[in-house]
C-alpha cells in the first residue's frame, strides 16, 4: 500500500505541473483585454499602461507563467481583476459550498442507484428490474434545469416545504443549509444515480455468474448473504472509482444548477471570472478544480486496493 502511494504521488507531481501549463496557455487564447477592461469607459492609455505594468501584462508569458506558479507554490493565486479580492479568499468562500452540493448529491445517488442496481440484476427479467431500467433511463435523460423547476414549483411555491434559492451556511444553521441544497442536490444525484445503477446492476450480473457464488450458494449459504458478503462486495469495487470521479465533475458540472437555485458556488464563480475577463480566478479555480479532480482518483484508487484485498501485493 505504501508503494502504492508512494508512486501515485510521484505521478501526480508531473500531471499537477502540465495541467498548470496547460491552463495558463489556454487562458492566454480567451478573447478580450483585462487591462481595457479594468480601465473603464475612459481608457485613459496612461492608466491602461500602468494595469498591464501592475499585473504584469506586459510580459512575455513564459515570464508571467513563472511569476503565476512561483506565487501559487506559496499559496498566491494572485488578485482579482474585478472586486480586488485574493483569488484565494475567493476559493475559500466558494469552494466549501460546491463540495457541501456535490457531497449531498453523491450521497443521494449511492442511496438510490446503487441498491436500485443490486435488486435490478437480482431480480433481472421482472417488474423490479424494468422499473429500475425506467429510472436509469429517466434520469440520464432528464434535464438538470427543468427538473429544478419542477422541483422549486412543487416543494416550495404549492407545499411550500422548503426556499426556492439561496444559502445558508452549515456553520450558521446546519438545518437552514440542508433546506437551501436539498432539492439541488437531488436534481444533480438524480442524473448520477442513474449512471450507477446501470454500472451496479452490469457488475452485480457478472459477478453472480461467477465460480465463487455459485459454490457459496453450493455451501448452503442464504441469497441474502450470498448477495451482501460475497457478491456486492466485488460488484461495488468499479462503482467507487465512478463515484469519486463523478463528484470531481461536479465541482464544475453544477454550474446551469447553482444558477437556478441561487448558491454561490464554484461553478458560478469560473463562468462570472469567464465573462469578466478575470484571468488570476479562472486559473486559481481551474488549478484548484483540476487538484481535487486529481485527488479524489487517488482516493478512489486507495479505496479501490481497500475492497479487492487481491490487489494489494
């Protein structure tokens, strides 16, 4: 396991690294000026001059790449452009937000798609098993935007049950906050509960065919343990690197969804940075979206070698 590590994490310097190039390269292409933008309806020319010297405009990009991971190897993201904030003050205030939605929608879709799963392949051929295909298959092609709607309709504007937008912050009021992300988090789970009972309910088919639970069932073992100890378990091992990789996409798939119910997140934060020419947020946050992204395979790898003790030598 220590080998294990030790080589992904030597692996991940080099990526970590690329992806940094690769971003500030990429910026460089995006239409627009920030220094005419910052400079206002005047642009005064003496004022532009002095933002491109201040911000370093004026050098050559390798020169501005260099300075760029120089601050960020020191925990500098730099400046906004637009509000004057650290871009990693900036990261602070939205990050835990997106992670608490994606967090909430992970847990959703393991609760629905994955037991979904398990009864479809266990009870393949009946009414369970189309009713579960009918759930994948409404899931993955509903859309995110008007499922919302539909929720803020039903559960707040007639019940009445729970606001339409907003945030509350868990530290503030952790039941305010679970009201605010409850039904966001259920339109982002719905889609990846889909996903998941398709992958659980193929894996579970071809490891209840395998030489091990037929002899487990040979032994005189019950359904129930044959299913829960010996079949689910080896099942689940592809679905925990599908999980931890989905959860990575909503640090910046949960944009179009934090727009229609409000939150301040992440998502939201890299398209206004987008729009706004503001260069120093768009890489903090790509970088910052790419680590976790990084992170959590890495995760999803250790907890991978966790189930499957077989893969551990």
């Amino acid at each position: 396991m220590l080998n294990f590590l030790a080589r992904r994490l030597v692996q991940i310097v080099p990526t970590l690294f690329f992806v940094s190039v690769l971003i500030f390269s990429l910026q460089q292409l995006l239409p627009g000026d920030p220094a005419l933008v910052m400079a206002g309806e005047e642009r005064d020319p003496a004022v532009i001059e002095q933002i491109r010297h201040q911000y370093r405009l004026d050098q050559p990009v390798p020169v501005q790449y260099a300075y760029w991971i120089k601050g960020v190897l020191s925990g500098d993201f730099g400046e906004s452009l637009r509000n004057k904030m650290p871009v990693r003050e900036l990261i602070a205030q939205k990050l835990p937000v997106t992670l608490q939605l994606g967090s909430m929608a992970i847990l959703i879709a393991f609760c629905i798609g994955i037991p979904a799963g398990i009864v479809a392949a266990v009870k393949k051929g009946t009414a369970w098993d189309y009713g579960a295909n009918f759930f994948a298959l409404w899931g993955i092609s509903t859309p995110n935007f008007w499922l919302g709607i539909m929720l803020i309709f039903l559960f707040s504007i007639e019940l009445g049950w729970l606001p339409a937008s907003g945030y509350v912050p868990l530290t503030e009021n952790w039941r305010a906050s679970l009201s605010a992300t409850i039904m966001p988090a259920f339109v982002l789970g719905n889609a990846i509960a889909a996903i998941l009972m398709r992958h659980t309910r193929s894996a579970m088919l071809q490891v209840l065919e395998s030489d091990y639970v037929r002899t487990a069932r040979a032994k005189g073992l019950s359904e129930r343990s044959v299913i829960l100890k010996h079949a689910m378990r080896n099942a689940l091992t592809p679905i925990i690197t599908l999980g931890a990789l989905e959860l990575g996409t909503l640090l910046s798939g949960a944009v179009l969804t934090e727009q229609i119910f409000s939150i301040p997140g992440f998502g939201k934060l890299i398209v206004d940075a987008v729009f706004n020419r503001d260069y120093a947020v768009v890489q903090g946050v790509v970088l910052v979206t790419a680590t976790v992204y990084i992170t959590l395979n890495l995760v999803a790898d250790v907890a991978y070698i966790l189930v499957n003790p077989r893969l551990r030598g």
